[in-house]
C-alpha cells in the first residue's frame, strides 16, 4: 500500500485562465454560452473570480504546501481587439507571477488553452495558415513581458482535443462538422508549436537564460478494442488512435507530418519539446468509428473509465518516439462529492512511482472546481470546493490528501488507511 515517490518526482496542480478567471471578456467560450450552448447553463463570465481572487489562490497554494503551478493566460483580456495590448492585464499577470515567485511556487505557463479572442476567432482561427503569426504574435509578447518571470512553457494545450471537439464533433465553438477543418487545425497547431518552441527559445536564450523549457500539452488517452478478437474493433481501434494522437504527436515532436495532416515546407525534421507533457484522464473502448466506455469498469461522474494503467502505456510508447523528461501535465477526475478522488490520485501515482519512466512533474487537474467548458459548473475536477454563489474555497479531503503526499514525498501505510483504504468507485 506503502509508496515512497522517487527522488526526481515533485507534485504540483493545474488551471486553465478561462475555466478559472472569469469576466466579461470578448472571447469564443463567452460567446458559446451566449449562444445557450453550456449544458448547466453556467457562464465563464462568473467561474471562480480568480482574476479578482488571485492572491486569496496562491496564499492558498501555499499554505497546501504547493511549489509547482500549471496556469494560463487569457488572449482575449491581453488583446482585446487586433492589435491592442491591455498594459493593466499584463501589469496585473506580472504582479500575480512575482507573487507566487515569492511564495516559492514555480510557474508552468499555457500560452493557449482552448480560447480564442473573438476577432482571432472570426478569421478562422487555427483553420487558416496565414493565422498562424498571429498566434507567433501574442508568443512574441508573452516571453516580452513575462520572460523574465517564467521559464518553463506550455504553447498550446491539447490540439487534438481542440480541433475534434470543435471542428469535428462540433460541440465547442464554432461548432464545426468537418474532418478536413479538424485535419487543418491539426497541422496549423503543430505548426504554431515548432516555430513558438524556437521563438521562446531564441528570445529568452537573447535575454540571457539558459533554463528555457517548452513543451505542448498532448491529451492521451488509450484505445483498446472492446473485442480484441474481433478484427474490425482491432482496426477501428488503431486508426482512432493515429488519427487523434498518433500523427500529431509525431507532427509537433520531431516535424515529420504524415497522413492525414498537411506537411508544411518550412518546418524540417527536428526535436520540439523540452519536456514530453502529457495530460491523461481515460481509456476509449473502441467498436467502430466512436468513442466507447468499458462496461463493468469504474467509472468517474461523467462516466469515464478510470484506467491508470493507461497512463503509463501511453507515456511510454511516446517516450520511445523522443526520450525526455516527462510531465504529467493534467490527471484528475469528475468527482461531485469527493468521495473517490483520494483513491484516483493514489492509483495514478502508484504507477507513476513504480514505472520506469522518467515522470519528474505530476500536476493535479484541477487545483479548484471550475468552468468545466461545455459541462459548465456541473462538473468538479478540484482539490479545493468552490462554492459559485459567494466564492468561497475549501479545501476537499482529497486536497489534505494531496498535501500530506507532499509533506510525506509519498504515501505512507497511515496515510492510505486514512484517505484512500475506505474509497469506492462507482460502476
Ligand atoms: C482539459 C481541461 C479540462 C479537463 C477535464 C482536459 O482535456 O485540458 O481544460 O477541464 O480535460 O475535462
């Protein structure tokens, strides 16, 4: 039951700038929900007031004993229309990045996290390539004004989640049904992340630091057939799999762009990441062309399948593609009433801790109840509770969990009697 952390390995948690922030700002999520499209009908216009509530955030971080932090930062606050840049945003980051520096907790930086501004967003956003400089654009900007506060970066999280969800799927803005925009957006992304990766790395290397760490954050999720007898499941499986995982990653790590995505001229084969980031919820169980759950298999509240040795099978097989240090950018689970999210942690840091890998980062998705996209409010990832009407924070037992693995660097046998031994997962 015991675990006992490797050397290397520190514990950290994650939050995205929409699903936190809040505010009015003009940006494709706010005007989703504008269009009745949120499912609990919840806004990103209210979320958890981090703007407002920031230090209130990290004096809380810090008092959970926290030390590394995923965060984001919002394009549509920094530059409202084209063109502009809102000094008081950006004066307001630096003070928010200075202050968590001071409490000695380090910041991982997501540049994109799945929000465009509007007028970006009425372009065509990713679907067009000569959109690709303005992303490069608000990247110049970024490493300007907060490369001297951070080091270590995320460019882009989740491509492939971003261009099915809204491209092919058509669930999130602009709510798109086309396979080829989503092939599009696919390699417009992988684009936009080779040229930020040398971007970031040529601007902070001319401002003099040599500790400049990029990477993306790249959803992975395992495909099994849910017969593996049966020949079509197997072939339905691994085609899924290439398609929403297999050729992007390739695509963004080493610039080798192969079918379906579009090979682009000016990117050479290469290394790109720093880092292998990855963000890992579930498994599909796959029948035909769809997403599929296991039956019989625990299930989280929004009906995921909770797999953790996934995590591992798909980290390793793209450690083989490029061997670096790996990041668990994002692992949590849609747990209403905390009454599994203990357990969901330990079995994940239990295979983290008895693999090979070199797994050096785990960040907790996500550190408070949030904007939960499309599920609105409805569904709770955090350590901490929130409480929408008055803004409150209270940290969950899951949150003493996580502080006490801090402190131990592990899970000790007490510790597991305590949190994790009396949990059940619901089927
Ligand atoms: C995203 C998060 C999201 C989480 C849970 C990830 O795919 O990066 O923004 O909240 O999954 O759905």
């Amino acid at each position: 039951m015991e675990i006992k952390f490797k050397d290397q390995l520190s514990l950290g948690v994650a939050s995205a700038a929409t699903q936190i922030e809040g505010g009015n700002c003009e940006h494709n999520w706010n005007d989703w929900y504008t269009r009745g499209n949120i499912k609990d009908h919840s806004s990103p216009v209210r979320a958890t007031d981090h703007y407002h509530l920031w230090k209130e955030d990290a004096d809380l971080m810090a008092l959970m004993k926290i030390k590394h932090y995923r965060m984001g930062v919002e394009w549509a606050r920094i530059c409202p229309n084209e063109g502009e840049v809102d000094e008081e945003v950006i004066a307001h980051y630096r003070e928010e990045l200075q202050y968590l520096k001071e409490q000695g907790i380090t910041v991982l930086l997501t540049i994109h996290h799945f929000t465009n501004p509007m007028w970006f967003e009425r372009k065509g956003a990713f679907t067009q390539k000569e959109n690709i400089r303005y992303f490069l654009d608000f990247v110049k900007l970024i490493v300007n004004v907060f490369g001297g506060l951070v080091a270590e970066y995320i460019t882009i999280n989740e491509p492939n989640v971003y261009a099915t969800n809204s491209y092919y799927f058509g669930e999130w803005p602009p709510g798109e049904k086309s396979l080829s925009q989503a092939v599009s957006v696919m390699s417009n992304m992988a684009i936009c992340h080779i040229k930020a990766y040398q971007m970031i790395h040529s601007m902070r290397e001319s401002m003099g630091y040599q500790d400049t760490k990029v990477s993306f954050a790249n959803h992975v999720r395992v495909f099994d057939p849910q017969n593996p007898r049966n020949p079509w499941h197997c072939i339905c499986a691994k085609l899924l799999d290439w398609f929403f995982q297999g050729a992007i990653t390739e695509a963004i790590s080493t610039g080798d762009f192969k079918w379906p995505l579009k090979r682009s001229k000016d990117i050479s084969h290469g290394e790109y990441l720093d880092f292998i980031a990855i963000n890992y919820y579930t498994r599909s169980t796959v029948s035909g062309f769809g997403d599929g759950v296991k039956q019989d298999a625990p299930k989280n509240d929004l009906g995921w399948e909770i797999y953790p040795e996934g995590l591992i099978r798909c980290t390793a097989h793209i450690y083989q593609l490029l061997k670096r240090p790996i990041y668990i950018t994002e692992n949590g689970t849609c747990d209403n009433q905390d009454a599994f999210r203990s357990k969901y942690i330990y079995e994940h840091l239990k295979v983290i801790s008895e693999s090979n890998l070199p797994i050096t980062r785990y960040y907790h998705w996500c550190y408070c109840d949030n904007f939960e996209w499309v599920e609105g409010e409805s569904a709770r990832f955090g350590l901490v509770h929130v409480n929408y009407e008055t803004q409150e924070r209270t940290i969950k037992t899951s949150g003493r969990f996580f502080t006490r693995m801090i402190e131990e660097s592990g899970i000790s046998e007490e510790l597991y009697r305590e949190y994790v031994e009396p949990l059940k997962y619901h089927y």
